[in-house]
C-alpha cells in the first residue's frame, strides 16, 4: 500500500511534507477533495484529504477541531494546495500547530501541480499494487498446481507453498499424527493448535479457525472432498508483504483444494487394499484358524503377523462413513461392515481406546482381548459380547470388564440385587449379632475356608471362627464345604454391597 512518505517521494508531485514525519509509514488508500468545513459525512477512511482551505478555520481552536474530525474518520493525512491566486501561499501557522497536536500528516501541494495530477498517482499506485497482488496469486496458483501434479504429494504442494508464502504447512490425520511438513518440528505446531481443533472438530468439512497472536497468524482448514480427511495447519507472521495480502486468501483456498484432491487421491488407491482387507477379516472371522494360514492371508494384504484384538463399534445410520474414518487413520487395520456395526482389527501395540475415543466419541464400541491372528474370531466375539454392556454403562467396554463379577451385578437393578441378598442372608440378620456373623462369613471366604487365617483377620481364635459359621450354615441352610453354596453366600453378599450403592431401578 502507497504510504505517506513514498507519496512525497515521487519527484513529479513536488510535494512538501510539512508535519508528520514520524506518521510517514501511514498507508493512503484513496484521495479525495473536498472543501467542506466538515467533510467527514463523505469519507470512508485511509483517504488523503485535498483541499485548497478555502473555509479553513483561521484560529488553532478551529483547525485543531477540523482536523481531530478528520482523523477520527481515518483520513490519513491532509493536503493543502498552494498558489498565488489561492487563499494561502504557504500552510498557516494555526493549521501547522493543530496538525502537530492531532499528530495528523500534513502536506502542500505547490503551485502549478494539480490535484488531479495527486490523484492519478495514488490511485496507479494502487492499480500497480493490485496487477503485481494479482500476479502473486497467479504465479502461487500455478507453482501449486504443477505441485500437484507431480509426484511429490502432499509434501510436494506444502514445499511450494512454503517457496512461495513464506508460511509453514503441515498435514495432520484425524488422530494428529503429520502426514506431510514443509518445515522440521511439524509436531510442534500441531501441539499449539491442538486446542483449536478439539473445539472445531464436531464442524466436519466446515471446520477452520485462526489464531493471530504475538505477530503470528496460525489457521487451520479442514481437507477432503465428502468426509473430513484431515487437517491443514499453516503458520507464518500475521502481516503479509503487500503483494500478498489481498490474494492470500485465495492461495489458501487453492491449497486447501489442492491438499483434498491428493488425500482423496490416495484413498481410491487404497480402494482394492481396503477391499483385500475385507475379505480376510471375513475369513479369520468365521472361526479359527491355523497362525500360518493366517499370517499368509494378513501379509497379501500388506499386514504384519501380529496379535491383533477386535473392536465392534455401534455406527448407527452412517457405518460405512466411521468405516472410511477408521480405515484412513489406521493403516494397518482390518475394518468391515457388518448390518449397522464396524469391525476392525488392529495390531495390539495401537492406542485402541484412544481411537474410538477420538473418531467414535459417544457410540457403544466393545473391545475384545489380544489373540494370535488364528484366533480372531474369539476376540470378535468378546467384541460383540461387550456391546451391551457398552450401552448400558455409556461408554467404550472392553472384554475383560464383563469378566468382573461387579460388572455383571452392576447391570442388575438395585431392588433385584437387595431381593437376592435378603433371601440368602435374612436370617442372619434377624439377629442381634448379625454383624459379627457376617464379618466373619465374608472373612472366612476371602481366606478360601483357611481356619487360621480367617482367626488370625479377625484376631479371634479359632474356636470362636468354627462356632460362628456353623452358625451360619445351620440358619442359612447352606454348607460351606460346598462350592455350589460357597458361592451363592459370597454372591449374595457382593450383592448386598452393590445395592447400597447402585440406583434404583424405574
């Protein structure tokens, strides 16, 4: 942008910059001229205002007020035109003391220069800025697109765009992990916006943002072309050459495109490898298998012969858009749909929890154990067991959850787990020692019918343990030399401990 002090510079003008030096580096947009005692009705700011001050004020309360009007509506600087048959020879001295006050630019325009001649030279000056903005974008635009058709890729059309901004570009997979970086340490960057992606992510392909601080502007674009494929973070100082203001946004939007068309690219490549990998899963999935058989059919579609664990996630209308999602951040996975669920088997060593945690936040998912790959039918199938349990608790379950017997009291209604405890235990409890009898009951199965230890717990003697579970077992009817009946007492009393804590059933 033409600035106040180039303005003055240009030898044709003869322009004389009064007051403001300091002010030089003020950018003028436009010129305009006026004669009106108060102008300001008609500017739109970054003007530099003309006029001959034919209704001037003549003191320095009227030109400090004339001028303080003038720059609270952004007129960035004020041009007096000189000459012998105008009102003033030489810029007055009220004028010139107003304008040292406002801190106002302040210019003369000497006799035999025009004022069409200024306004031709600021608005070239502008034409000039916008033909070489406009060539910028021109030049980026095809730096990128041949970019894009060459084979570098993804890094390919972030290098170029670096070349060609100045700005650092990263690609990011829906987990965070850098899929391409113009510039080492992409992972930093993807630390500092991490923040700003949680809170736009829910925005799908209509996701970005901008953060403009400490002299930087860092964004973030969403990529792909019908499903969010990954993220585009760029960083660079927040003010940009004046060559590239104006285009900037439509560079980034050309790259944007660019970087989508490459990410979609890639995934209908992957198109028969996600169709091999199908099939496999359908086949470990029936039932098991021999490891060597299994390790053939993973490493024909390009997987290693790992232990691998299941997940079964609840899709609901959209099972094959999770399934893409899921295929595209997990290289090395195994996704199939099966009616309205995903499937999808992994190496062990992945972050399972955390990422259906990140791509399938709030659907009921069951994870299963990690297996051999012969054996993944059994992990499936801990899988798909899960699920209810999902559903019930509100969140991911995996598969050695519901091996707890607390998980599985848990899912029972309080009334039925007091109703339960009361019929085992109740006639215990129509006596005054009942506390004492249960103590020693829920002691006495801890220590796995072990006499001394169960009267070394209780600090009694062994005496006093043997009376108190046979009384026990002649009111509850049950002995404790039976597993069957061991059993159904340490139920009843784990149930008695959850329903004091477990909500009723409606």
């Amino acid at each position: 942008m033409l600035t106040v002090a180039e303005l003055v510079g240009d030898p044709a003008l003869r322009l004389e910059l009064v007051v403001g030096r300091a002010a030089g580096e003020r950018e003028i947009e436009a010129a305009a001229v006026s004669e009106l005692a108060d102008p300001t009705p008609w500017l739109q700011g970054g003007e530099l205002l003309l006029t001959i001050g034919f209704l001037l004020p003549t003191d320095l309360p009227g030109c400090r007020e004339y001028l303080r009007r003038l720059d609270a509506a952004g007129v960035r600087a004020v041009g007096l035109g000189l000459g012998a048959e105008l009102p003033h020879q030489a810029a007055p001295d009220p004028l010139v003391a107003a304008a040292n006050e406002v801190g106002m630019p302040l210019l003369t325009v000497p006799d035999g220069v025009p004022f069409i001649a200024v306004t031709k030279a600021v608005f070239a000056h502008r034409a000039r800025l916008e033909r070489q903005q406009l060539e910028w974008a021109l030049q980026t635009q095809r730096a990128l697109t041949a970019a894009a058709v060459a084979t570098g890729g993804l890094l390919g059309i972030l290098v170029a765009h670096r070349q060609a901004t100045g700005r650092v570009g990263v690609v990011v997979d829906l987990l965070g992990r850098v899929l391409a970086e113009s510039d080492p340490d992409g992972q930093r960057l993807v630390l500092q916006l991490a923040d700003l992606i949680a809170a736009v992510r829910g925005q799908g392909l209509g996701a970005a943002a901008a953060d403009i601080s400490a002299g930087r502007r860092r964004e973030l674009h969403a990529l792909g072309a019908r499903r969010l494929r990954a993220w585009l973070l760029l960083d660079g100082p927040a003010d940009l050459p004046a060559t590239h203001r104006a285009g900037a946004n439509q560079v980034s939007a050309d790259l944007v495109s660019l970087l989508s068309l490459e990410l979609e690219r890639r995934h209908g490549l992957d198109a028969a490898q996600r169709r091999g990998r199908v099939q496999v899963l359908d086949r470990l999935a029936r039932a098991t298998v021999d490891d060597a058989v299994a390790a053939r059919w993973l490493a024909s579609v390009g997987i290693s012969d790992l232990d691998l664990r299941v997940a079964a996630v609840a899709a609901g209308t959209d099972p094959a858009d999770l399934a893409a999602d899921l295929a595209t951040a997990l290289p090395d996975a195994l996704v199939r749909v099966v009616d309205d669920l995903v499937e999808l088997a992994v190496p062990l060593a992945t972050d399972l929890p955390g990422v259906l945690g990140t791509l399938a936040p709030g659907r009921p998912a069951g994870i299963g154990i990690g297996v051999r790959p012969g054996a993944l039918a059994v992990s499936l199938r801990q899988a798909r067991s899960a699920l209810p349990a999902s559903r019930v608790a509100g969140r991911h379950v995996h598969a050695a959850e519901i091996a707890s017997s607390r998980m599985l009291l848990g899912s029972v209604p309080a009334g039925t787990l007091r109703a339960f405890a009361d019929a085992v235990l109740g006639p215990l409890d129509a006596l005054p020692r009942a506390a004492e009898l249960s103590r020693a009951l829920t002691v006495f199965l801890e220590q796995n019918g072990q006499w001394a230890a169960t009267a070394a717990a209780l600090q009694v003697h062994r005496h006093t343990v043997r009376n108190r579970i046979e009384t026990v077992e002649r009111l509850t009817g049950r002995r404790l030399d039976s597993a069957q009946d061991r059993h159904e007492l340490w139920l009843a009393l784990r149930a008695r401990d959850m329903a004091r804590t477990a909500p009723e059933s409606t």
